[in-house]
C-alpha cells in the first residue's frame, strides 16, 4: 500500500521533538510540504529543507495556545505552500511538572497541562478549519496518549484529565465536520521516554521496573515515534477517508 501527499500542506504542530518530529519527517518523505511548528524552533533546523521521497520540511515557531500565533502561521503557511490538507497535533506533555497530591495542585498549574494539550488541539483544529471547508476535505488528528484511555503513568491528574477530554474532542468534532469531508481522529501512544519531561519519568523507576517494563508489552519491545508516525500516515491517507471519530492505541498491546 504505497501513501503519497505529494502537493499536499501537512501541519505538524509540536514538532521539534520525539513522536511530532518523526511525523514530520514521514510526511517529507512521502512528498508533503511539512510545516514544523514548535516553541522550541530551533531544534528543527537541522530538518529543514527538502528530504529524500520529495516533500520538503519548513520550520516556524509558533504558540499553540495563542489563537493569532496560530492564524498567523496558518495563513504564511497557505500563503507560500497552499491550504493545510492535514493537521497532525502533537503539542503537549507535562510541561516540566512533577505528580503532586492534589490538595497541592494550583488552578495555575492545572490550566498549563490543560491549555496546551487541550485547548491547543482545539485551537489549531479552528484555525485550519476554513480552509480545509473551502477546499472539501481534509484530515485533522491528534496524538493523544493511552492516559486518554486510561489512567496516567505520570501521576498528574491534568495531564489525563486533558487527554481524557482530547478524545472527547476528537469525536464531537468528527461528528460536526464529517458533512465536510473532514476527518477526526486520535492516535493514543503507549509510554516512550522522547522528551526530557518523559526520560525524567523513566529514570525516576528503579532499575528493576525499567527492565520489566517491556515484559509487561504483549510485543515484548518499547514503542518508536515511527511506530506512531506510520499509525498517522495511515489515518492521513485516502486509505482512511471512512474512519472519524476513533482513537487508534498504539502500545504495542491492547488495553488492559
């Protein structure tokens, strides 16, 4: 099953790191125009240009929880490469915070995870809209987290209570934009350590627990970014257009 998006204007919002980087460069590689967007701009330097399979990444900073930032780089976006055909959101995480108890959560603190996992992926989803309608279709997915499905590993109620609220979304805005050829889907990953926020995790269990951690994965291996870019690549295709409103686990083992 060959995918291609040759002509096609790909966001990928939160991009600089881990999962949202990989997904760039599959894009890039099957032929789309990448728009790598990230606070942390400057590690995506390095992938700037075109890649190997005819797409071609470009690099913009941009804050997902600011609605102008977002409607800037929508429009520069369109302006050199055309309307955004695919949203991929990946912004998000723990943004640097450690699992508190909650009598010891401030409001501040529970509206940073959830601005930016939740509110973000509702703000991008808005700012692609228009021209996704305009054009007849196009493919809005977000990656959220087995946390959206479950419980949290890392301990910190905002984190699962946004994912939770992610996939809610997910399928409210499947079920209002399907009528416009639009998709909306979510791809959950299983734990990888890809971020600082997320190695910290990872080398706060003990030498034992790490070690059987991947024991406890029905395919006996950790999870890849690819492992998630190819779920997206899928989701993004012509191969999908009747899928919406799903959110795709991908943990190496079902639910349990």
């Amino acid at each position: 099953m060959q995918i291609r998006f040759d002509h096609k204007t790909v966001l990928v919002a939160g991009a600089a790191r881990g999962i949202g980087r990989a997904i760039a460069k599959a894009f890039a590689t099957d032929g789309a125009d990448v728009v790598a967007a990230d606070l942390l701009v400057d590690e995506l330097r390095d992938l700037e240009g075109p890649l190997p399979g005819g797409g071609h990444i470009t690099a913009t900073r941009v804050d997902v929880t600011s609605p102008a930032a977002l409607q800037s780089c929508i429009a520069q976006s369109a302006a050199k490469h055309g309307h955004v055909a695919v949203l991929v959101y990946v912004a998000g995480g723990v943004r640097g915070q450690r699992p508190l108890p909650l009598e010891e959560v401030t409001p501040e603190a529970f509206s940073e995870i959830v601005d930016v996992n939740l509110k973000g992926a509702f703000l991008a989803a808005q700012a692609v809209l228009p021209g996704m309608k305009k054009a007849g279709g196009g493919r809005i997915i977000t990656i959220s987290s087995r946390a959206g499905l479950a419980t949290s590993l890392t301990g910190i109620q905002s984190y699962a209570a946004s994912k939770h609220g992610q996939i809610g979304l997910v399928q409210q805005l499947a079920l209002e934009l399907g009528q416009f050829g639009i998709t909306v889907n979510s791809v959950a990953p299983g734990f990888m350590a890809t971020s600082p926020d997320y190695e910290r995790q990872w080398n706060s269990y003990t030498e034992e627990y790490r070690e059987q951690f991947p024991k406890n994965i029905a395919m006996r291996r950790m999870g890849r970014p690819e492992d998630i870019a190819d779920a997206v690549i899928f989701l993004a295709s012509d191969h999908a257009s009747w899928i919406t409103g799903q959110t795709l686990l991908v943990a190496g083992s079902p639910l349990h």
